[in-house]
C-alpha cells in the first residue's frame, strides 16, 4: 500500500495550499505521543495512514474541567469522508465515538472527559480506504474518567433519563445547524460500584427518513452530552433516535 | 508522569496532595504557557530514561530560576494602613503560580480596642504565619476573631495560623469549605508548589449571621450576599468607614466565576453600590485588586459580569459550539484587563452550559 499512498500524497499535495501540503505526511506523529503506533494498530489496522490537516480537531490546549472538554472536529474539507473515529491516546479507555456523516457534512461538535494530558484525536476515512489523522494535545489535570458524574450524586437523570432537548438554526451565519442534548450520566465504570452506563448509539434523520448522520458513542463522552452538528441546509424537521447500553431508547422531533 | 510532575513543581507535597480535580474546583487547569509546556515534556511514558534525563534538565532550571524569586518562600506582606487602625495585605492581580505563591488575594485586620479582628487568611500556611507576624510588628494586640469572607480557596487557607483563636463564616461558607476545602487544597499545591508545604483546611469553628456584630470593642455591620458564591459576607467597619467587599468586587482584574450566580452576584453589587453612597462610607476594599474611595471597581466589576453572561446567552441563542465560544474575542474595553483571556475561557466552561440549556430549551 506504501508506494500508491505516496502517489496519492503527492496528487493530492498538489491541489492544496502550499502550507497545508507541506504539513501532509505519512509516518512520524506530528503529535509524538509514544502511543501512536499503537493507536494505529487498535483503530486503523491495515489500511493506509495520512497525517492531513484538513482533518481538524479544535480543543483547548488547557482543559478547565476535565469532565467537559470541548472537541469540535471539522473534516469537511476532506471530500467523501465515510467515517470519523475520535480517540485519546492515553485515556483509560481510548475510543470516544465514531460517527458516519453519510449525508451530512463531517462535522461534529461534543465534550469529553479526559484522565490526564493526552492527544485528541480524530481519524477520517474516505471512500478509497485512507485514513486522513489529525488531531491536537489536550493538556489537563486528571480525573476526568475516574470522578464520579455529577448526576451520580444527585440521582436527578433517574427521572429524566434520555431527556432531549435541541434546536434547529435556519438563519444567520449558522444557518442549517443542529444541537443537541441528552441527559444521561454517561457513567465510565471506572467508579467504585458505578457500572457503566452510556449511549451508545444516535441517529439523525431528516423528516423523509433518510439518515443524515449515524454516531457511536463510547464512556469517555460527557455526561448530559450536547451535540453540534451542521446539516448544512436548513431543511425541515429532524429525527433524533438512540439508545444506550441497557437498552434504554429515546425518540425526538427538533422542528425546523 | 506523576514523579516527574512533583519534580517539576519542586515539592513532594505536592505529589502527596495531588489527586483527583474536582470540576468544582474553584481554580482550574491554566498556569499559562510554560505549564503547558512541562506537562508535554512528562507525558512520555514509554520512553522512562530520555524522559527523566529531559524531566531532570527541567527541574534543574525550575529550581534555578525558584532560587531567584522564591526560595525563602517569603511573601514580603508589608500592613498597609488603608485607614485609621484599619490595614491591608495587597495581593498581585495575577494567577496562582509558583512564583507569587498564591499571594494574589487582598487580606486584611483592623485593631481593635481589645483585640484584632482578621478577615480572610491568604492561600497557605505560610501565608498566614507570615500574615501573624505582620500584624503583631503593628500591635502587641492579641488576635480575636478571624472572619472568612467566602469558600475560596485564596481566602481561608490560611486559616491553621490561626487554630487558637475563634474563625467564623456564614453558614453557608462553613458548608463549602467542608465539602469543597480539600479538594481546593489540592489544587492550589498543583499551582503554587512548595508554598503549599503543610497546609491544611482548618474549618471555621463559629456561625456568623447578617447584622451586627460586636468583637473586641469594636461594631461590625454584616451584610450577608451571595452571587461569587453561595454565600459572600460584605462587612461595614462603621467605625472606619472601610467596607469589606471580599470577592463580590474585583478591581483591575477580571472576575472569577467559578461558583457564580451572575444574576446574583450583580443584585449583590447594587446592594454594595448603595453602602458606597452611605454618609459615613470612606473605602472600598475588593477581594482583589487596589483599595478604592468610590465605587470605581463595582462598576467595573459589573461591566464584566453584564458582558460575560449577555456573551453567553447571545453565543448560546446563535448556536455557538463551546469551542467557537472560546475563540472568540475579547472586546477592547475588557482586553487589556489583567488575566481577562484566562478568565473569560474558565467562565465559558462554567458558564456556557447552562446559557446553552436554556437556549436548546432545556428544563434547568
């Protein structure tokens, strides 16, 4: 796969900004987090690799509460992007969610707890194969797997469990926007006597059916998690439908 | 990583006291850039020796450069008279850092008839023993009471200097320091390092309520607001005419918000604005932040507090992410403000959330 990649790199250097192709690259973690190879092996076995900065995963260097920590990743200047896996190289549990932008833009905005000071990091595989990685370093003090979720102790969600709530932006300059929230403790069970308990899935369907978005939610998101996305066009109504580990299913109409 | 982390800081206590962050810590992450800069060079886990050799190299020159600024861990806390019998410490309009030790916070003690009565004991032990010896180079006067303004972390613990004698808070802080006390503790080794060495939270040992309150000869009036926290104790020396704002009023440093009720705190400041236009009103003394004889700095500090929580709701109601909250700019009324940047991205984290319930329609 070595040589074609190398041929691919360089075609596709020449149809970028001179700074952006000068940053594309195919070995050495731009990030040098002694983890890489081995997040490479977990999530991205076997296929071809490309460091590429139209992959682009904004969070702040310094984490304020390790227990939300903004990640917006916008691959949308990537063409036919298939699939975007989100990890942490040195979280105890790595994987943060995966989502397949199947109709929509590859773009999507949510908060994630973190341990320790770790690279965030987004890769986004297109139709061809090729993961094009990006990703930037989170630094923060700890605690974000390991504290118990506020909701744990106030035992609030119990009532409310999968309770959505969300918007639609049809003008202005975020025009065709969505967000969204869930209550769910979103628990890591790497609490004492805690076991984990998390979404799992979410779908979005625009008012025909069709899916516009499907994402894999794993523990380290954030509890009550909210969604941004870009539908890019405000158009009609939205389904919102998921499901956590236990089963637990919710349904929701966002009007236009 | 933790080793060499405690290396960095030049403290073993720190690694002791090092645990978990609470997302209620008063003080988050934000040391600024050379921070950061460390935390890169200790997350190399699977490469120990280059890692330690690099750690080692490191703390060498943190050492060094604590040589220059730091070493005696000396405050330098000079009294100073703000009125009669009435004097303040004045502390930097900075962040924690292991070079001011903490000393960012405005401490301050009145001499009274029969004694000294202390409000607020600084962000460590040896800020308060430092505090005790200040105040007794100004009075053979024994100490009598020692009043915490509010939970945070900068104003009580200092506290242990003062185990012998009475502390007192409202109720409400006396909660916040049980629940909260340890984990602030902790992070204030994680930022001030070795300035930290043996400080302990001593809980308040007596319940203050609003109204009047006469210690040592001398009449206090307590006006009991909340707003910077769930409880904020403003005290009116009538004598003096000094009022104690605590951290209700910051003055040439933006405000914290970590535990903030902005619509309170703003309610809290109409209500300080009126003791300022009292007959008998002489000075201002903010939680930080020079003294003032009018009230400049309440204004100040509710232009900031307007403008954060409009930002907020006008952020949430166009559909901001969190992140493109935080990249936004200040305004150039506000920019050049000491710490503003760092201040304004820990207010979104503890601020946006629930602008952005309310604009998603959630229920509180």
């Amino acid at each position: 796969m070595k040589y074609p990649l190398t041929i691919a790199a360089i075609a596709l250097a020449a149809l970028m900004p001179p700074a952006e192709a000068a940053a594309l690259r195919e070995s050495g973690d731009p990030l040098a987090s002694a983890r890489w190879s081995e997040m490479q092996k977990a999530f991205l076995a076997g296929a071809p690799v490309l460091f590429d900065p139209r992959v682009k995963v904004i969070a702040p260097s310094t984490a304020e509460n390790p227990m939300q920590v903004p990640v917006t990743v916008d691959a949308t200047a990537l063409p036919g992007v298939v699939e975007v896996v989100v990890f942490a190289d040195f979280n105890p549990i790595i994987q943060v969610l995966r989502f397949f932008p199947e109709s929509a833009p590859a773009f999507l905005g949510f908060r994630v707890k973190l341990q320790q000071s770790t690279p965030v990091r987004a890769a986004a595989r297109t139709a061809d194969g090729v993961w094009h990685v990006g990703g930037t370093w989170v630094n923060t003090v700890g605690g974000g797997c390991t504290a118990p979720s506020a909701a744990g102790g106030s035992k609030e969600w119990q009532q409310r469990l999968n309770e959505v709530s969300g918007r639609q932006w049809s003008e202005g300059p975020n025009a065709g926007r969505v967000r969204l929230r869930i209550v769910h403790p979103m628990d890591t069970g790497l609490v004492a006597g805690t076991p984990a308990f998390f979404l799992e899935e979410i779908n979005f369907a625009d008012a025909a059916g069709q899916r516009l978005m499907r994402v894999q939610t794993y523990e380290p998101v954030s509890e009550n998690p909210v969604f941004t996305l870009n539908r890019g066009v405000a158009d009609g109504a939205l389904e919102a439908s998921g499901r956590d580990n236990n089963g637990n299913a919710f349904k929701t109409r966002i009007a236009q | 990583m933790k080793r060499l982390i405690g290396w960095l800081l030049g403290t073993g206590a720190s690694l002791r006291r090092r645990g978990r962050l609470l997302s209620t810590n008063g003080v988050g992450a934000g040391a600024g850039a050379g921070f950061e800069f460390k935390f890169k060079f200790t997350l190399t886990p699977f490469a120990p020796s280059s890692a330690q050799r690099v750690s080692k190299c490191l703390a060498l020159f943190a050492l060094s450069l604590g040589t220059a600024h730091a070493a005696d861990f000396d405050y330098r806390l000079t009294a100073r008279p703000i009125a009669e019998n009435v004097y303040a410490f004045i502390g930097k309009t900075e962040d924690f850092d292991t070079v001011n030790g903490g000393n960012i916070v405005n401490t301050a003690f009145i001499v009274a008839a029969q004694g000294v009565i202390v409000i607020d004991s600084g962000p460590s032990l040896r800020y308060g023993q430092q505090m005790r010896r200040a105040i007794a180079a100004i009075t053979a006067k024994p100490v009598a009471l020692v009043i915490n303004t509010h939970h945070h972390p900068d104003h009580f613990l200092g506290n242990q200097a003062f185990a012998d004698v009475p502390i007192a808070a409202l109720a409400e802080t006396r909660n916040g320091i049980a629940a909260d006390g340890n984990a602030f503790a902790e992070n204030l080794f994680r930022m001030s390092g070795d300035w930290m060495k043996g400080t302990e939270v001593q809980a308040p040992t007596q319940t203050l309520s609003a109204g009047r309150l006469d210690v040592a000869g001398r009449r206090l009036r307590l006006v009991a607001l909340d707003g910077h926290t769930g409880a904020d104790l403003v005290i009116v020396d009538e004598t003096s005419g000094v009022v104690f704002a605590g951290d209700l009023v910051f003055n040439g440093r933006a405000p914290t918000t970590p535990h903030a009720d902005v619509a309170h705190w703003l309610k809290a400041l109409d209500q300080l604005d009126a003791l300022t236009r009292e007959a008998g009103f002489k000075l201002l003394l903010p939680g930080h932040g020079a003294p003032t004889g009018d009230a400049a700095p309440i204004r100040q500090t509710r232009a900031w507090l307007s403008w954060l929580s409009a930002a907020m709701r006008d952020a949430a109601k166009a559909g901001l992410d969190m992140n493109e909250v935080l990249a936004r700019p200040l305004p150039p009324e506000f920019a050049s403000l000491p710490v503003a940047a760092s201040e304004y991205r820990r207010s979104v984290g503890h601020l946006f959330p629930a602008a952005e319930q309310e604009a998603l329609g959630a229920k509180p």
